[in-house]
C-alpha cells in the first residue's frame, strides 16, 4: 500500500509557530540590557564605589576619587566601564567555546535557556549592592553579561534555523522591535516604583535594587516560553572533526572554523566593521545614563523617562528598518544608520546642562536608528555564515554585541579618567563610527552571500 501524498507543505506554518516563541528571548533578555546596564546599573554603581573611595558629598556629581580592585587603583566614575570591558575580554575567550558546542549540539535552546538563567541568577546578586558593598556588583555584573552572551549564541544560532534567507530580516526586525517593548514596559514599572518610592516606604537605593532584581526575574520568567516552545533541530552536517565525543568535536569544530575564516574575507570584513560601529552604539547606550545624570545634571527620573523613550521609538524604529529591509534589502539600511549615529554623537557632545527638551530630542532619534542597525545586522550577518558554522561564527559576533562592547567602554572610562569630563570622553565615540563605516563600504553583499554558500534574497 503507497504512502498518501501531502496535500501541502505545513513548514511554513511550523516556522512561523517557532518565530513567535522565538520572539520571546528578546522579550526576556532586554529587561537585563536596559533596566540593569543601560539605565540604573552604572550610575549607581558609581554613587556605591564613590561612598567607598570617599565621595559621600559629592556622589550626584562626577566622582573621580578611586577604588582598589584586584590591586588596580580605578575611578570610582569609570568603574562600571572597565567591569564592561573585563566582562568581554572575558567573552573573547568563552564565547568560542560555546559557539563550537552549539553547532554540533541538537538541543540548542536548551543551552540558551541554561545560560539564561545562570545569568539571571548572578544579576539577581545585583540585590545585595549596598552602603559602599560595590565588589559583589563587580562580580555579578560581568558574570552575568558573559552568560547573557553564552545564551545569544544559541539565541543568533536558531534564527538560521527558524528562518529562510527571505524571512532574515523580518523575523530580526520583529524579535528586536519585540525586545524593546518587553524592556519598555518592565522600565516604566520600575520607573513608577523609583518615582513613587516614598508611598510605598522604599527608599531611593532600596527602590533601585528592587528594580535591578526585578529585571533578573523577568529575565529567568519569560525565558520559559521559548524553552517549552521552541522546536530542537538537529545539527546542519559539517567535516567531522577529531574525536568521538561531543565537546571533543567542538573543539576541533573550533579550530576548523578558524581556519576557515579566511576563505570569507568579506564576512570577515564586514564583523570588523560591526565590532567598530556597534561598540559605538553599545558606549553611547552604557553611557547615555551616566553622560545625561553626571554631565547634563539630571534627574534619575528624567534619564529613565529619556530611556523609555528610546525604548518605545526604538519599538517602532526596528519594524521601519525591517520594511525598509523588505524593499531594498539589509545592507543599505546599515549603511545610513551608521551615518545617523555619526550625526547623533556631534550633537550630544554640544548638548547643554539641563535642557530637556533637546535631551528628548536625541533620545528620539536613537530610538529611530538603534532597533534598526542591530537587527538588521544580525540578519545580515546571518547571511554571510557557512551553514553548520552558526554557533562559531554567531559567538565572534556576539563578542561584539549589546552588553559585551570592550574597547569603547574602556576609552570611555580612561578618557574621563584623564579629563574627570564626560564630553571628551563621549567625542572619541566618533571614531568608531567612522572606521565601521569605511569597513562596511568595503562589502560586497551580493558577493558575501553567494561565498558563504547561501542564496541571495530575492529583494537586496
């Protein structure tokens, strides 16, 4: 008896259910970016480690006094930015590793879920900073930013999976516009608890940890929804490597890809132009909080009112990037992203103190341009990859990406550390920009894909 012919192709449908669980992570992770490292994180890090070091009249200004760690003698204004640029030198070695695994792994968002809540356990330590109590802080917020990045490479590596070369960069655009509104609303909760804290008998620090902790919650909550959701698919099949076991194999997965790394030179290419030009966009984010209370003179209530601003156009912004992407394909979006950021860094740096007003002005226009870039450049990026190689080449991006920026954090901290000015330190951002820019001018998409062995979308 003949087996029964499909009478259609139920894929599409398969993928599109795993799209929407897919969509969830952004949801759940993005609370940990924006309410702990792009808002509330570094500037109270900062007052905790300026209560240490000395400051207790002074903490609502630039604290240049410093702090001991690991026998370094650091500003207590930059620590936060130097624990960001240890927390990706770190990445650079793990990330790697866990690449590796997840490409000959079938259970990949089983390790994305893993990694998930080990780092939301360690940013729920974040509770414990206070008085001038710093160190715990120091430790849990680069543990939890290098497990952050551990999850995203299985996070990156399942879009390929879940997704057709036509479909890149609409399921980016909407998992990243996704993320924002997550972000944005457990923001203006946390916004209310802050603004209202005297009602409910918190005080000011007390309502800052509640809101760091709350971010850890939601963060391990929602990651359940893609866990139970999401369908596992088996590895892409790729030249065995040496050795019969699976971490055996990751390693030399690792090193084959190293190897073949340069047969791509226009992927190359185009992730050293995305480590400059999105290590600027990740400094301008760590920072914006720290620039808007420690330079420009703001409230906290004001640069938390300013970063759901962000949020909410940054909403919008990636969906509008994402049609633009249908039309005209990723890589011209990119381009004139990048220039739009260029524009935004040379008006902040002549922002004047306490002008809101044009403070919400910039706030719009990175809200506009930053969902767009990020997400589009990792659709892009997506397409440039050897199929079975997603994790490996996923992991070298993803050092790059959101919380694990190293060197503009790090020029940040030291240019302020040198000037005891953040408007200096926020101009060097420029550079970056520029040079992601002259890389990016030097990919030829069309090229790019076709060597990578991928099709090129029908709309570019």
């Amino acid at each position: 008896m003949s087996t029964p012919t499909p009478i259609a192709d139920l894929e599409p449908l398969h993928r599109a259910r795993d799209q929407r669980a897919w969509y969830w992570y952004d949801w759940a992770n993005s609370a940990f970016y924006t309410t702990v490292l792009s808002v509330m994180f570094a500037p109270y890090l900062i007052t905790v480690a300026g209560t240490a070091a000395g400051c207790v009249e002074k903490t609502e200004e630039a604290c240049n006094e410093t702090v001991s760690l690991l026998g370094l003698h650091l500003s207590a204004g930059s620590l936060p930015f130097y624990l960001t640029s240890f927390a990706t030198l770190l990445s650079a070695f793990v990330l790697p590793l866990v690449g590796a695994f997840v490409d000959q792994s079938p259970r990949k968002k089983t390790h994305m879920a893993g990694f998930a809540w080990a780092g939301a356990a360690c940013g729920a330590l974040l509770f414990l900073v206070r008085d001038d109590h710093w160190q715990i802080g120091a430790f849990a917020v680069v543990a939890a930013t290098v497990l952050a990045g551990c999850s995203l490479v299985s996070y990156y590596a399942i879009l390929v999976d879940i997704s057709t070369e036509d479909e890149r960069d609409r399921v980016s655009a909407r998992g990243w516009a996704f993320g924002y509104l997550g972000g944005g609303l457990l923001l203006a909760v946390n916004l209310g608890v802050f603004l209202g804290h005297d009602a409910v008998g918190l005080t000011e620090a007390m309502a800052v940890r509640l809101s760091l902790l709350s971010a850890a919650v939601w963060w391990a909550g929602f990651t359940l929804i893609p866990f139970v959701r999401l369908r596992n698919h088996a590895p892409h099949p790729v030249p065995a490597s040496a050795g019969d076991r699976l971490w055996d194999r990751s390693f030399g997965q690792l090193a084959a890809t190293f190897q073949e790394m340069r047969g791509y030179p226009k992927t190359l290419t185009f992730l050293a132009a995305y480590l400059f030009f999105n290590d600027g966009i990740q400094t301008v984010i760590y920072a914006a909080s720290t620039y808007g209370s420690k330079q420009l003179g703001f409230s906290t209530s004001v640069l938390i009112a300013t970063i759901l601003v962000i949020q909410f156009v940054a909403f919008g912004g990636a969906l509008l990037f994402g049609r633009w992407a249908q039309r005209h394909g990723s890589y011209r979006p990119i381009k004139w992203g990048i220039v739009a950021w260029m524009a935004i860094v040379v008006v902040a740096i002549f922002l004047p103190e306490r002008n809101v007003a044009l403070f919400l002005l910039v706030a719009v226009a990175i809200g506009l341009v930053l969902g767009g870039t990020q997400a589009l450049s990792r659709s892009f990026f997506s397409l440039l990859i050897p199929r079975g190689r997603e994790g490996n080449y996923f992991a070298l991006y993803n050092a790059c990406e959101r919380g694990t920026s190293w060197f503009g954090t790090f020029l940040f901290g030291l240019v302020f550390q040198l000037t005891g000015s953040y408007r200096p330190a926020i101009s060097v951002l420029i550079v970056f920009f520029v040079l992601g820019f002259v890389l990016l001018l030097r990919v030829d998409p069309r090229r790019a894909i076709r060597d990578a062995g991928n099709r090129v979308p029908e709309v570019f």
